[in-house]
C-alpha cells in the first residue's frame, strides 16, 4: 500500500497512501449533530491538507459540517463498487474527485 512510513504519529495511515487508489476511492465522514455526510475524493484531501504525509486522523479534526459548524465524525474509506466495465463507461463517480456534501 504505502512505504514503511504509512502511518503517521497519531496512528492513522498517510493519505499519500491512498494515491493509487485515487480514481475509485474517497473519504466519507458524518455530522455527529446533523443528518449532513461528506465525501472527499483523495486528491481534493491532499490538496486541502496541503500534503500526503497528513494523515486521515488529521483530516477528520480539520473537516466541519457547513451547516452547523461541528467537527465531521468518524472519516472512514469508501471505495466505488461498480464493476471496472462501468467505471470505463461512465467515468468516475463525483465523490472522488472533489468534496461533495449530502443530507
């Protein structure tokens, strides 16, 4: 996945590491107050955090719900699961490339 240096000092794997999986992979993270979700695509976290060797742990204290203003809870992978037939077909899904916000 990533070289020996994977994870970073709050034990959480560096987003750098998630790179190769770019195009069908993204973050999700949920208000703990609100309904809201949001998803990030693993280039736009990198970009935001201003560099891979951030981790997800770091992402997730930085993320807040637009609508109330809370820390997002619990940044977790999400993976597309469509077949790689329909991923070349229909292209990839919004959630990969940029922040999206749900609820």
């Amino acid at each position: 996945m990533c070289e020996s240096d994977s994870i970073g000092p709050d034990g959480t794997v560096r987003l750098r590491c998630y790179q190769p999986y770019a195009k069908s992979h993204f973050f999700a993270g949920s208000c703990g107050s609100c309904p809201r979700t949001i998803l990030i695509g693993v280039e736009a976290a990198i970009e935001m955090m201003g560099s891979g060797a951030a981790t997800v742990g770091e992402l997730g204290r930085r993320l807040k719900c637009s609508r109330c203003n809370r820390r997002i809870e619990g940044v977790r992978i999400a993976v597309d699961n469509r077949t790689p037939e329909c991923i070349r077909r229909e292209g990839r899904l919004p959630e990969t490339m940029g922040i999206v916000v749900s609820g």
